[in-house]
C-alpha cells in the first residue's frame, strides 16, 4: 500500500492526497480541471482550507504528490467526487461512475478501491458492478488470484479543520464483502488516529447521510423557530437561549439556510431512497431550502418605502470563515436579489477574490467590506465571519440592518443597532 490516486481534487480529495503524500505515501492526484492540476503540480492550491497550502508545497517539494488528469497504477484508489442531485432531487451519479470507469484499466489484482464521496445507499455496489462491466478479468468476491476489494469510507470533516479531522476522527468503513472491509481497515490504520468502525458498505453509506440528516432537521427546528418568533414579535436569539438552560435542551441557532455539500444534499438521498417513509426528513429539507425566501420577504419589507436602496450582502459563503460558496444560503438569496431589484446588489465576502461566475452575469458587484457598508442603506448579514463580528457597531447607524445570524443578540445592541432583526 505505497502508492494511491486519488481522484477527485477538490475540498476533500486534495486535503487527503496532502495529508497522505505528507504520511509518506507516493501519490497521484486526478481532476479533470487542469488548472487544478498546474496549480498543484506547482506546489500550490485552488482552494482554501487552513495549512494546506503548506502541505501541498511540501508534498510536491519531496516528491511524494503529483497531479494529472488522468489515473496511474496504484495499490490504492481513493474516489473523492462530488455527488450532486438533479433538479428533482435525484442523486446524480455522474461523477462517480466516469470516475470508476476512468480508474478500471488501471487496476490490478490485490488493488482496493475506496469510495469517500457521500453516496446514496447502493453506490458502492454498483462502484463494483461497473469496475466488472470495464474489467471482467477481475473478481470483487471470494479467494481468487485475480479479485480487487471495494469499500466505502465516507469523510465526516469540517470545512476549515479537515486536516486534523481526517487524522483524528473516527472512521467507518464498509466493504462489499468482508474481506474488503478489513483490507480497506489496514489502509486506513496507517495514518488515522481515530477509531476505525467496521460495517457494511450499505451501512456505512447510510451512516453518513443519516449523520447529516440529524443535522439537518436539527437546524430545521431551529429555523422554523426563528420564523414562528418573527410571527409572534418575540426575539428567537433571547428564546433560546433561555431553552438551552434546560440540562437536556441544546437548540441550535438559526440563520438564512443551510448550505454545503453535504447538509444541504444528502438529505435528499435518504428521502429518494424512502421516499413513502422519511417525512420528517424532507419536512426539514423544505423547511431549511424555505429560509433564504423568508429572509428574502424581509428585505422587501425594510425597502418598501425606500426609493432605489443600495442593498449590501455580508458573506456569501456556506458557513462562517471558509471560502467555500457550494449550495449556499446566502449565494441563492443575492441571486433572488438581483432579480427583484434593478440597481446594482453590493456583496462583500473576505475570503474570495472574484464572483462565481453565475454571479458575474447579474447586477452584483464585489466590493470590499467597508466599502460596501458605506454605501449601503439596507445591510443583510449573511455569513457570521470573525471579520463581520469585528465592525464597529456605530458604522451601522443610520442604516436598516437584517441580521440572520444573530451577531448582535443583547437588548441594548438591538436597540442601538437594529432597525429589524430575524
């Protein structure tokens, strides 16, 4: 087990080809963006995450990490694609089957082949059905000279301390079998800290999206909450806090939505997979996909009376201090903006240097922070960055402020501050 490809090089494929090139591991990286790809070659990286630049640039100084845009042969192959859902919720398997079939003339026998992308209940069996369908030379079963094992190990880290969390959390793993499940362990083993889980693939797979639903309906309590208190004119930070001093309540705290690519997505698998069954998981799921239009109905109530107000959006990524904008909340609810208004929608997000490019073909501008409060006469607090929660309270005076995110909870900041509050 010296050498892995890994394929797949975005939020968590290259925090593990780093961390594993780092762990004395030859790797090989595979993307089919080729500036991704020249970035890293060059010891540098395409997205943010705490150290990984360091760890990149080491990696390739010492020649343990190298990038293409297509496979090599290896012992292991780590999957690491995104798993999206169609317009009607369906998982969208796209990505990991050509990620499959790209790999399948590279293996060889005794060769394990890891799926980390969250998938439906199902995807790892069929990982298997299409390596076959490409190399029906090999066997995934039994004690043959010419068998490969399959197993899936979802990732359970959070953005911004993903490089501690893959070595010191838990891991489950679940083979197709059971002799996939303990080869896949030994890999595993090497450079993992946590304890090791060991399942079935369909039980692992599962466990992942049931993890994420939990948190999901979760948030959804929380958020529903914050509307019902709008309704009843009472203030949901103070209510909750209030709950939580209960020794077996822990309420989560509201904000404009859910975001990521995991919360926001996996969900929907669960519910695709039972769809007659999980209620309350797809209530959650309408619940929290509701919030970005109930912030929206908001700022169309504070601008009212307003003729032409510059509107300005603080954050756009999915949750605080991270550069990552995948389903986020805050991103949909400055695209229902620019369609609603005419005038120019201002957004201030720290830590990107450009709008994506579906933002770059509407009426939004990329401004800095200070920049934007100065012009603004609408400031709807999105994300709740360390560097918002650092701004002078009295730049706010005089301005209508929404804040989803409860920055400014206490009752003299909501009286100094706020003109309204979510």
């Amino acid at each position: 087990m010296q050498k892995v490809c890994v394929v797949g090089l975005g939020y968590i494929g290259l925090p593990t080809a780093a961390l594993l090139a780092n762990s004395q591991f030859q790797v090989h990286g595979v993307d089919i963006n080729q500036k991704a790809i020249d970035m890293i070659n060059n010891g540098q990286v395409h997205i943010y995450e705490p150290d990984l630049d360091k760890m990149v640039q080491n990696a390739v100084n010492n020649g343990n990490l190298q990038a293409s845009t297509l496979p090599e042969k290896a012992d292991v192959f780590v999957v690491a694609v995104p798993t999206p859902f169609t317009e009607n919720y369906k998982p969208d398997l796209a990505y990991v089957e050509q990620a499959t079939r790209s790999i399948s003339p590279y293996l060889e026998p005794g060769n394990i082949v890891i799926l980390e992308s969250t998938s439906p209940v199902g995807t790892t069996e069929k990982v298997a059905k299409w390596i076959l369908e490409e190399r029906p030379d090999l066997n995934i079963t039994g004690n043959s000279e010419n068998r490969i094992f399959v197993a899936h190990c979802p990732e359970r880290v959070l953005p911004g301390e993903i490089l501690k969390e893959l070595v010191e959390n838990d891991r489950i793993i679940g083979g197709i079998d059971e002799e996939s499940t303990k080869k896949t362990v030994q890999f595993y083993k090497k450079f993992v800290k946590g304890e090791i889980l060991e399942t079935n693939a369909r039980t692992a797979e599962l466990a992942k999206l049931t993890e994420n639903a939990f948190r999901d309906v979760n948030i959804a309590f929380a958020n529903e909450l914050s509307m019902i208190c709008d309704e009843l004119n009472i203030n949901v930070w103070e209510l909750i806090n209030l709950a939580n001093h209960h020794p077996r309540v822990n309420i989560l705290q509201p904000g404009p939505g859910v975001g990521g690519h995991c919360i926001a997505v996996d969900p929907w698998f669960i519910v695709d997979a039972a769809p007659e069954t999980a209620k309350l998981i797809r209530t959650a799921r309408m619940v929290n996909d509701s919030k970005p239009y109930f912030v929206i109905e908001k700022i169309k109530e504070v601008t009212k009376n307003l003729q032409n107000p510059t509107i300005v959006c603080l954050g756009l990524a999915f949750k605080a201090n991270v550069d990552d904008l995948r389903e986020s909340p805050a991103v949909k609810i400055v695209k229902e903006l620019s369609a609603i208004y005419d005038q120019t929608i201002y957004v201030a997000e720290p830590h990107i240097e450009e709008l994506p490019k579906d933002l770059l073909e509407l009426n939004v501008q990329l401004v800095k922070t200070e920049e934007a409060i100065e012009k603004a006469d609408v400031v709807v607090l999105l994300v709740d960055h360390d560097y918002f929660k650092e701004i002078n309270p009295r730049v706010f005076e005089g301005k209508k402020l929404i804040d989803t995110r409860g920055i400014y909870k206490n009752e003299e900041e909501r009286m100094t501050r706020l003109s309204i509050r979510i």
